[in-house]
C-alpha cells in the first residue's frame, strides 16, 4: 500500500468561477440543497443574488461559485440541474465575462465639445505643438503622453506556465498588465503583440515604435532570446526597457528574502540555495540575490545541477556553471537539496517533493513560484517549512510582480530616467521589504500585499533616488516637477 501524501488539487478560486441562474421552486428546500451540493463538491459560494421573485412562489437566482478548474464548474452545473425543484436556466465562466470587449479603454484627458475644443486639440493649434517638438525633441515629454506611457511588448513565446501560444492568445495577459499599470500607478500602458520570433525584427520594432512611449516593458519572451532582446534595446534606446519576467521576479523575490532572513535570523553569506529552473527569471534572481551576499547557490535544469563539467550548455546556462555553485556539486535536484536553506522555484508544477524539503537545512524556507500550480503545493510543504510563499494570490506570501514594476516604471517615468539599473532595482526591493514594519514580520507575512496603497509610492520614490544617485535621471525633468 502506498501512503505518501497525495498531490493535492488546486483549490477552489475566483480565477475558476462561474455564475449560475437557477430557477427555483418556493420550497426553501431547493435552496439548501444547492448549497449543500456546491459544499460538497469542494467548491465554495461566493454569493446568492436574487434575479427576481416567480409569481406566488419561488425566484429566479444568480449563484457565484468558486471551482477549482473548468471541469470542475461543468461537473456543479450537471449536479445542480439534478436536484428537485431547480432549473439551471443559464450559466457563465465569470473570468470569461469579464473579458468581453477586452479590459481597457481609451479615454481623453480634456474634452473636445465644442468648435473651440477642436481647434485647439487638433487642427489649427495642433500644428504649432508639433513645431514646438520639432525645434525641441525633449518637450515631447510634456506636450504628450510620452512620459506617461509604457509599451507593454511581446511576441507570445513565453506566456504564464502556458508557453508559445502565439501573440494573439498572448493579448488578454498584456491587457491585464496595462490594468495593473493604471491601477497602481497611473501609468498608461499599451498591450502590443508582435508576430515575429525573429529576434533582429523585434529589436527593430521597437525601436521603430519608441518614440510615442518613456518606457518599454518586455513581456513573455522565451529565453535565450530575450536576454539579447533586452540588452540590445537598452543599449540602443534612451528609455528605460525592463524584462519584467527577469527583473520584476527577482526585484520581488529579492525583496521576500529580505524580510524572510530576518524571520529565520540568518545572513545571506551563510545559505544554501537551490534554484530549480535557469530560464529568464531563474538567471536574473539568481544574479540578484547574489548581490545580497548569496555564495553558495546552485542552479538546476531538466538535466540536474548546473556545474563546471556540463558541455550542454547555452550561453545564458554557463553563467551558472561560471558564476555558481563553488563546490561543484553534481547530480539531480534530490542530490543537491541536502542542507539547503532556500529552494527556489521558477520552473514548473510537481518537481519538489516532500522527501527533498526533508534534506533541508533547519527552519527552510521555499519560494515555490511556478503558476498556477506551483513547484510543491503549499498544503504538502508547509508541515517541513519555516516559511513558504508562492506566486498565488490564494495563499500566504503572495510573491507577485504587481509589487514592483508600477512603482518601477512611476519613479523612472516621473524622473525621465534613460535606463533602468542595478541600483534602482536593489532600491525597490529594499523599498518592498521595507513596507512590513519588523514588529509585524512572521512566517506568514513577508512580503506586503499587492493592494497596500504604500507599496508603489514607496517603490517609485527609491527608484527615483537610485536614479539621481546613479546620474541616470533627467534632472531638467525633476526641477519641471
């Protein structure tokens, strides 16, 4: 008989909600019935909406559920239609609503209601705003959208946990990161979806494409290429370009281990890490952390750990086997995951296992990151850990991107900042950490949530210091403001 522990499934969550419209009869025991199967398929109610009251007796009602998976809601709805006294009438993918139409629109600053409106905005009077750039190309920055305004750019080889599904699927995630922009920082962003992988004509597109925008932000590019991609645009633009699957997990990550050392009370210099997937995100937290003071780190991929006698290895890999693990240690994760302080996930689903977190060092900390399901649920892992935290919003330590790249882009934008450095990354990490107080500091809580109103604001203002500090910012731009 086999008793090790199950894989558990990912949880009921608002991401896998639908409503249902059910027609119901005036026995309120139709209604305890509904609630009582929804319990028992393990999903959870998130709210019972009357429609309207049906003549003498009875209503028509809208039941939000939350499910695990597609599956999962079609398998409630099938039960429910089963059940005495209830007519599903109807029945919606919440998250799908949602996105009809797209979630972002276009709105204008100042109105254009009348003949004076008009000429103003657009012709006769556009005409001397566009000599006025002319003659000074700087004032683009204050005669339009340019230092408000971020591109939000990708080639759809890289998305989420899904892959290369092409930049037309790639387009719903884009338009959620222009939300978050808005949201957080009030930074216009613009979704732009390229179809091309050829690394050259994507350089070349958004060169072509920069003059309307103050910054670039790279989004889902498969690796290696986007290393080229990224490093090319910043050598040959002078705006900020940021791969925020690079530099916003690792300025997030960075910021988590921060607070978590100083739950666990040890230091930088003395861990063990384990990073599990030397991809895009894997490289640039792992070069991040190091800055802390990490020297014993090592990388793995599908082929084990990443040392000085691999001969298969890219370019972006042999960094590792360069920069990395100094004692040369070999063979697969469950080899190299004896004594380790902090396994980090930036792989895929599963690959972390109860018997590897029991090598660990005492009080182990586990940055689990893959999305949706991460590298170990957090239901196996927490029995074995000091501190666990996920890229979920569903559990504890919510380790999210949305932390940093508004507050990023706000402070480079609000200083016309030419580049985006290690310095300024460091001071946002240190500006995320920061927004616990360490009275408030537990295994549970380290890292603020996405909605603290403090953290862009914070994160923007060490940003911009960075800037300053480092001569990359504009200072004509910070006297203007």
């Amino acid at each position: 008989m086999n008793d090790s522990p199950k894989e558990p499934t990912a949880p009921s969550n608002a991401g896998n909600s639908i409503v249902v419209r059910l027609k119901m009869s005036g026995s309120i025991h139709a209604l305890a019935q509904a609630t009582q199967l929804i319990a028992q398929k393990n999903a959870s109610v998130g709210s019972i909406d009357i429609v309207r009251p049906l003549k003498h007796s009875g209503s028509i009602r809208d039941f939000s559920i939350y499910t695990a998976n597609p599956e999962h809601g079609e398998e409630i709805v099938t039960a429910l239609g089963e059940i005495d006294g209830l007519e599903v009438l109807s029945w919606s993918d919440r998250t799908f609503l949602i996105h009809l139409g797209g979630k972002i629109e276009i709105k204008n600053r100042v109105p254009v209601k009348t003949r004076d409106d008009l000429s103003m905005a657009y012709t006769p009077g556009v005409g001397r705003i566009c000599m006025a750039i002319h003659n000074n190309p700087a004032d683009a920055y204050k005669l339009t959208i340019k230092k408000n305004s971020v591109a939000v750019v990708s080639d759809g080889t890289a998305v989420l946990g899904l892959g290369d599904i092409g930049p037309c699927a790639a387009m719903p995630v884009m338009e959620g990161k222009a939300m978050l922009f808005k949201e957080f920082a009030n930074v216009d962003a613009y979704p732009i979806c390229l179809d091309t992988k050829d690394t050259e004509e994507i350089i070349r597109t958004v060169k072509n494409i920069s003059p309307g925008f103050g910054g670039i932000n790279l989004e889902d590019i498969s690796a290696p290429r986007c290393f080229e991609i990224e490093q090319r645009l910043r050598e040959e633009l002078d705006i900020p370009v940021f791969h925020d699957d690079q530099h916003g997990t690792a300025v997030v990550i960075t910021a988590a281990l921060i607070n978590a050392l100083k739950v666990v009370d040890k230091k930088p210099e003395n861990l063990k890490v384990v990073v599990m997937g030397s991809g895009a995100a894997g490289t640039a937290c792992s070069k991040m952390i190091m800055q802390l003071g990490v020297k014993n780190l090592i990388a793995c991929d599908r082929n084990g750990a990443i040392h000085k006698g691999r001969n298969d290895l890219n370019p972006a890999k042999q960094w590792f086997a360069d920069h990395t693990n100094p004692n040369n240690e070999k063979g697969d994760l469950n080899d190299v995951m004896s004594g380790a302080d902090l396994f980090m996930g930036v792989s895929g689903p599963g690959l972390l296992k109860v018997e590897h977190i029991k090598k660990m060092a005492k009080d182990p900390v586990v940055f689990a990151m893959a999305n949706p399901i991460p590298e170990i649920m957090p239901e196996l892992a927490m029995p074995h850990v000091k501190i666990m935290a996920t890229g979920r919003s569903d559990y504890p330590n919510q380790i999210n991107n949305v932390l940093c790249f508004p507050g990023i882009f706000r402070g480079a934008l609000d200083c016309c900042a030419h580049t985006i450095n290690e310095e300024m990354k460091m001071g946002a990490a240190q500006a995320i950490a920061d927004c616990i107080h360490p009275d408030y500091l537990q295994p549970d809580y380290i890292i603020p949530s996405a909605f603290d109103p403090e953290v862009a604001p914070k994160v923007a203002e060490a940003v911009k210091k960075a800037a300053v500090a480092t001569g990359v910012a504009n200072r004509r731009s910070l006297q203007r403001n």
